[in-house]
C-alpha cells in the first residue's frame, strides 16, 4: 500500500514536472509583427491599429546593399535604405515607440527584388561583407532607433556555408555590441532557400529569435490540414526556433483567412506551438483597413 501510495506521488510529481517544462519551452504567442514600406503607397506606422495586448513588430522593408542609382548594383555589405522614407523616419519611429509602449521596430535585409531585378546576396568575401554590414546596419538602425533585424534575402550568389557565416557573425556581432535585440529569418519552401537558412540555423540557431515563415509562398488553396502540416515540417526543420504563422495581404498563395487561417492559428495556440503571426504587408492591406491585422491581434491577445 505504502509503495503503491509513493508510485501515485512520483508519477503526480513527474506529471506536474512535465506540465511547466512544456509551459517554460512553448514558444510566447502574443508576438504580432508586419512588414512595411516597400510598396510606396503612403502607409505609415500610423494606420495600422495596434492592440495593447500583445507584443508588436512594425519590420521596415527594405534595407539592401545594393547602390541606390537607376541600375542598382551590389555593395558588399554596405547597405542603404529602400523603404518610404518619406512616410516611415527617424522621427515617424519614434512617435509610434513613444505612442505604444509594445511597440518595436525592425528592418529587413535584402528581399525579393531591386530596381526591377532579382536581389541578390553577393559577397566578395566573408570578412569585407560583415565588416560592411555591421558599420552601415549600425548607423541605419541607430539613426532610425530601431531594435532588431529580419533577414529576408531569397537570391544567392554564394554557397549556403558562406551565407551562414555571413549573417550569424553579422546577428552576433551586432547583439553583441548592444546595437539590435532581436533577430529574424524569412525563408520559403524553396530548396535553394532552405539550404542556406538551414545552414544558418545550424550553426547560429541561438542569434536567431524568430523564424518568419513565408506560409503564404505554399499554394493558393491550401486547407487546414496541409497547413498544419507544413507548420510541423518547418518546426522540425527550426528545431526549437518560435516559428510563426503567415499570411499575405497581396493575393498570393497559402491558407487564406476565408479557408481557416485563424482556425489553424487557434489550433497551434492551443497546442503551445504557435510563436506568433506575421502579414506581408500594411502596404496591401491598406485600402482594405487592416481587418485580417485586427483579427490576428485579437487571437494573439487571447491568454493560452
């Protein structure tokens, strides 16, 4: 009886042990962010509404080192800004921050596209291009007052060992000398992506604190069960990174909203799997007011 009563208390312990481990490791689900400023339609930090209730990145998109003339070229790491400067400044970031106190604002490397063409990732050399970078990245995000980096390149002329080195140093060095406090990646499900983000998660997964999957870059169509399962395959692959849900307010693929977007989201919220949501992008989802923005937030702001 004794032993019986002991084995009812370890099994109990060991129960309850189990619970807050999975509490401590589920990844924080209030994390709401949306990319910014690429399309030069006037958006600003302004229109887009923000819950109180949950933690909120504007990303500003993009910043890239390529020149800034009519045929833009590579730079080697020195990176300018391409985002609408008019309506998203210096001082157009720090009335949002002052504004809301949940509110952080990060910029984007690279893209898709410069200029008309593809945006390449294009270092001569690992050195020269993390020098390059960590001394103009630091001058951008200090002038705007920015608080993190995403890294969005989706176009390579280097190998994925080379990209690796490149942006781990460059997230490192960064974090390290006090200038950003959080970090991002932005792949898709495109083998020549995924083999070089991959290969920055292995060596640099502990720079990285969010992996903004490109769901949306999946089919048009895609239903609640595929999502769920390209949510899992990609929590396999950025194993214990906090990966969040995604959609796109430009008409491109994925879950849609009207498919179960949101049920698939509540879904993973409910199973402590969900580390947030993401939209590309107020620019598109300005003319129609940023309901799918509000929906998020509200699911976000809901306690697990």
């Amino acid at each position: 009886m004794g032993f019986s009563k002991l084995s009812i208390v370890l099994f109990t312990l060991q129960a309850l042990l189990a619970a807050a481990l999975t509490q401590d490791t589920a990844p924080k689900s209030d994390l709401f962010r949306e990319y910014i400023g690429a399309e030069f339609n006037g958006v600003k930090f302004s229109d887009v509404p923000v819950n109180p209730n949950v933690e909120f990145h504007y990303i500003l998109a993009f910043a890239i080192d390529y020149t800034t003339s009519s045929s833009p070229s590579p730079t080697d790491g020195k990176f300018n800004v391409f985002w609408d400067t008019d309506n998203l400044s210096p001082s157009q970031v720090s009335s949002i921050k002052s504004q809301h106190s949940n509110v952080k604002v990060a910029l984007s490397l690279g893209g898709d596209s410069v200029g008309g063409g593809s945006c390449y990732f294009s270092p001569s050399s690992v050195d020269s291009w993390v020098s390059n970078a960590v001394s103009s990245l630091t001058k951008i995000i200090q002038e705007y007052n920015l608080d993190g980096i995403d890294i969005d390149y989706e176009h390579f002329h280097a190998d994925p060992d080379t990209f690796a080195q490149c942006i781990g140093k460059l997230v490192t060095t960064l974090k390290n000398n006090g200038v950003i406090s959080f970090a991002s990646i932005a792949p898709f499900d495109d083998d020549d992506v995924q083999s070089h983000y991959l290969a920055l998660w292995k060596n640099y997964a502990h720079v990285i604190d969010y992996v903004n999957f490109q769901f949306y870059a999946y089919d048009e169509g895609t239903t609640i069960t595929q999502f769920m399962n390209y949510f899992q395959t990609q929590s396999r692959n950025y194993k214990g990174g906090n990966i969040l849900a995604s959609i796109s307010t430009d008409g491109s693929g994925g879950l849609s909203p009207e498919n179960g977007f949101f049920t698939a989201c509540n879904r993973l919220k409910s199973q402590g799997k969900l580390g947030g949501i993401f939209i590309w992008s107020a620019d598109d989802s300005k003319a129609s007011g940023f309901h799918y923005e509000k929906q998020s937030q509200a699911l976000l702001a809901v306690p697990r």
